[in-house]
C-alpha cells in the first residue's frame, strides 16, 4: 500500500535480538499462531516477518523464527501489519446510544455540585449497538466515564475500563472503578457562583472533608455524603487518577497546585493549552489526554490550540493518550487511530503516536501489566489490518482479536449495508 509522505521517512527501533526466538513448543489445545506478520509491538519495535503465538487468552512468544507446535491453530497474515487492540481513553461507551435523547443516556450525575460516589458500571449496557461498531475498527478497550459536560456536578463520578470482546458479562469490564472524573473552566462554570476560584474552593472543601470530615465547629450540613465521601479517599491516598476536564493554561496551572497539595495523581483530559506546561507536566509525570485535531480557538480557554500540541508534548516528555473532543467517543471511537495520524502529520513520531492509543491509555488507568503491547504474557487482544499502516486511511481491520478470541466483524452498521446494497 502507497504510504502517505508525512509516514514515508518514519523510523523504528529495531527489537533486541533476544526477542527472535526459535523455539518449538510442546503440542497442546488452545494454541493459535500469527504467523509472516509485520508486527508492531509497541515497546519492542517492528519485526517483519515475526509470529504472535497465543495460548488460551494469553500471548506466549512474540518474534522471528518461532515454530509453532504441532496442533496449533495456523493463521498467516501473508506480511500484514499486526497490533495491539486499540484503546480509547475517554468514552461514554456502554452508557448512551443516542446523546440527544436523555432516556439513552446514563453518563450524568444528579446532584447538582458532588456525586463522586456515581459509578457508571452500575449503568453498563454490554449489549449497546455503538460497541461493535467501535470493535470491528479495531477498539478493544475503552475508558467509559461519566459525563463531565456543562451543567453537570462538579464531582462527576467513577469511571471503568471496558473490554470490547463481550466474551462473558464478566471480561466486560477491565477495571471498575478507575478513575474520578471532574471538570474545571466553562465547562463547570454553571455547577457554583463565582468563577474559577470559587470552583477550586468547592474542590478543596470537599477534598478536606473527604479526608478529615466536616468541622464539629462548622455549623452548616455536611457537604459531602458518605458514599461520596469514601469515593473520594482513594483519590486522596494516590491510589485513583483524578482526569480533570480543562483546556487552559493557567486552570492547568491551578489544578498541578491542588494535586501537589493533596498528593493527587493527576490526568489532564482536553489540554487544548496543555502545550504551554509541557516542561512542568512532564517533571510532575501528568499524563495529557487530548485531540489532536482540536487545532482552533473554539473557546476562550483554548486560544493557544494548535495542530502540533501532540509534539510539542511528547518531545517535553508528557505521555500521552488520543481520545476525540467533547462527548463523541460512543459514537467515534473508532477514529482514534486517524487522530494519532494527524498527529504523525505534525510532528509526532509514528511509534509515539501508535503508543498513544494503545499502551499509554492501559498506563493512566493503570492496567499496562496486561494490555497495550504484544508480548509474552499480556492479554491476546490484537488486530490483523489489511494494509501495512494502520494509521492510514485506506488500512481497516482484517480481524479483531479479543483475548485471543475473534470477535464477530459485523455490526449494525454492516447489517444495514449489506441488507440494502442488494437492492
């Protein structure tokens, strides 16, 4: 396949050689063996003409010269590229189906400044016709967070990783409970009276009461309820990212304030200006969740946007994770992988861009042990493109593997097609 110019001169790091291995492995069931594959392994380089061997739901051996065992199960890919399942970092998937229509939708929260107890799997639908849609392009996890959008509470609730393979109710969701999610600047503006100091005050009182309880010499009701409360510990111990939705510059500077003062683990999700704090974000090892085609200055808040932020970010340091702008991603998740080439198009290295939505976001949510390359030990969720970039255009998905499974490659969308295409 012809290969755009701004992906012609790209490079890759080359795998140690410890990785091609020539080993024949002992027979047994369950063995599945990619096989004459360019594989991308995220971390470990580019090997041409590598195998991908997978036990069960696990990958065994990833490299050149691999032998698979008598009994396996033989797919070759004839030199297509292979990568891990893609991972959106911020969606709303499994929580809405239409967003213009309220009974769709169970992304928000109902107290109208703090409901960080709100825990979206208990509003989890596997069966949503947005998530084979999203599958068949190649998402095979994605973050599903509650909705930090105008007129929402300040404290908007607990996110979960989703594995996009539906194989049982219980490889649905990855991790529950994986972040808090909050806003910050006009997107909050209608949650309290006052502005942005008087937003970062609400923050702070919570986060004291969260962590103290409220004041025997307060005469006043408790701000926080229990439950919301006790959402909020694990956040104040350093054990749950907070992703804070903000754009301008000197809000990120505000919030990298906060976090310093309660020991947060902080995630910047948006970051239309998060260019300007490169240098501080990656000292403090914030993690940038952004789009990098949000290039203009739609708001006040994101006057400084511009088309080579992903870079800028990266060559600072800042990991980075891809997800589209505003509340989009139930519906477009898929097209994750032409925002990281946007970016490629900008400055971004190729294989820093491929990381951006594939490890990195199994890193800010804390799960890369297990996801987001192709080596021994992590979970079989992986993708056989038919063309030799995934990032390009014209590449789509041959398979989608989801723990070593193929899911189905169809969706509603490829029902409708092929029922009036005959017509």
């Amino acid at each position: 396949m012809t290969r755009h110019p701004w992906l012609r001169h790209r490079t890759r790091r080359l795998a140690p050689l410890a990785l091609a291995l020539a080993t024949t492995l002992p027979a047994q069931a369950g063995v599945l063996a990619i096989t004459n594959a360019k594989l991308h392994t995220v971390g470990g380089g580019t090997l041409d003409k590598a195998t991908l061997l997978i036990r069960n739901d696990l990958i065994e051996a990833v490299g050149v010269g691999i032998a698979p065992p008598e009994g396996a199960k033989i797919v070759d890919v004839g030199g297509a590229a292979v990568t891990p399942g893609l991972f959106d970092a911020y969606t709303h998937l499994g929580l809405e189906e239409i967003s213009g229509v309220d009974e769709t939708r169970d992304d928000r929260g109902s107290n109208p400044r703090y409901s960080a107890a709100l825990d979206v799997v208990d509003g989890l639908n596997p069966r949503s016709v947005l998530i084979p849609v999203q599958r068949i392009e190649g998402i095979t996890q994605a973050m599903s967070a509650p909705s930090t959008g105008e007129g929402g509470p300040l404290l908007a609730g607990r996110g979960a990783v989703i594995n996009l393979g539906q194989l049982s109710p219980e490889f649905f969701v990855a991790r529950a409970r994986a972040a808090q999610f909050l806003p910050l600047g006009e997107a909050a503006m209608g949650t309290v009276q006052g502005g942005r100091p008087t937003l970062l005050l609400a923050l702070r009182e919570a986060f004291e009461e969260a962590r103290n309880g409220a004041p025997a010499s307060v005469q006043r009701p408790a701000l926080l309820g229990a439950l919301d409360a006790a959402a909020l510990r694990p956040v104040l111990n350093g054990e749950q990212p907070l992703v804070v939705d903000v754009h301008r510059a000197a809000d990120i500077r505000a919030l990298l304030k906060l976090a310093e003062d309660y020991g947060i683990k902080l995630v910047i999700h948006g970051g239309a200006e998060a260019h300007l704090l490169a240098r501080e974000l990656a000292e403090r090892q914030v993690p940038v969740i952004l789009d990098p085609t949000y290039n203009l200055p739609a708001h006040f808040e994101a006057l400084a946007a511009r088309s080579d932020s992903a870079s800028l970010l990266y060559r600072a340091g800042v990991t980075l994770a891809f997800s589209a702008a505003g509340d989009q991603g139930g519906h477009n998740s898929r097209n994750i992988r032409q925002l990281a080439g946007n970016a490629v198009a900008h400055g971004l290295p190729w294989d820093a861009a491929l990381a951006a939505i594939t490890l990195n976001p199994a890193k800010i949510y804390g799960l890369d042990s297990t996801l987001g390359t192709l080596e021994a030990g992590k979970q079989a969720s992986f993708v056989i493109w038919d063309g030799d970039d995934p990032l390009e255009l014209g590449s789509y998905p041959r398979q989608v593997y989801a723990a070593g499974v193929a899911v189905p490659m169809t969706s509603r969308q490829t029902l409708l097609r092929d029922r009036y295409i005959k017509r």
